[in-house]
C-alpha cells in the first residue's frame, strides 16, 4: 500500500484486522492528551506498526500518520497471527519490536513533560 505525506494509515479507535510493516517512508504515532496530539513514536522502514491491536483483540490507540511518501506492506490478521506462531525468527521479531516501543514511547513520554 501506498501513503502519502499526512494521510492517516489509521486512527485511535478503529477496528484493528492487519499489521503494517514498512517497506521504504516514515510514519509518526500520535496519541489524543488532553485534547492535544502529542507524538510518542517514530517509526521507519523496516518497523512493524498496529500489530498490538490484533494481540489484545481491541481498537486502535493512537493515530498513525505517514510523514513524506511511505510503502507499507499490510498484513492481514490471520496471515499475521500464522507468521509469528509458525516461525520462531517472526515471533522473536515480533517480541524485539514490541519492546523497542515501549522504550521509545517512554523516552518520548519523559521528552514531553
């Protein structure tokens, strides 16, 4: 899937059925504080996005946004769910990811207080 600068990949709230993992471009990750955006990530190629929404069954939470001209490949959820629990690299991918972002949402929590 093709993105352009400033179109919403997805939005808080939305009902999660994929993954995204980027091909080439950026993205930013917004959460709605106070009634005020506030950025908590950065994603770039490479990076794996929205696949926490299909682990806890849930909607969106937060706001993705591409910045400049981005290339995602979409994931489906049971394509998704088949790759991490077949291929034990996928799974580790999938864990180092997850915990890359809650290190970089909260450097970026700190950044903004």
């Amino acid at each position: 899937m093709i993105f352009d600068d400033g179109e919403v990949v997805f939005g808080a709230g939305d009902h999660a059925d994929s993954a995204y993992f980027i091909e080439t471009g950026e993205a930013e990750v917004f959460i709605d504080h106070d009634n005020k955006l506030v950025k908590v990530n950065h994603l770039m190629p490479h990076d794996l996005f929205g696949e926490m929404a299909l682990f806890l069954s849930s909607g969106r939470s937060a706001d993705v946004i591409a910045k400049g001209d981005m290339r995602a490949m979409k994931l489906n959820g049971p394509l998704f769910f088949q790759m991490v629990t077949e291929n034990l690299d996928k799974t580790l991918g999938v864990m180092t990811a997850l915990s890359e972002k809650i290190v970089n949402t909260s450097q970026q929590a700190v950044k903004n207080t």
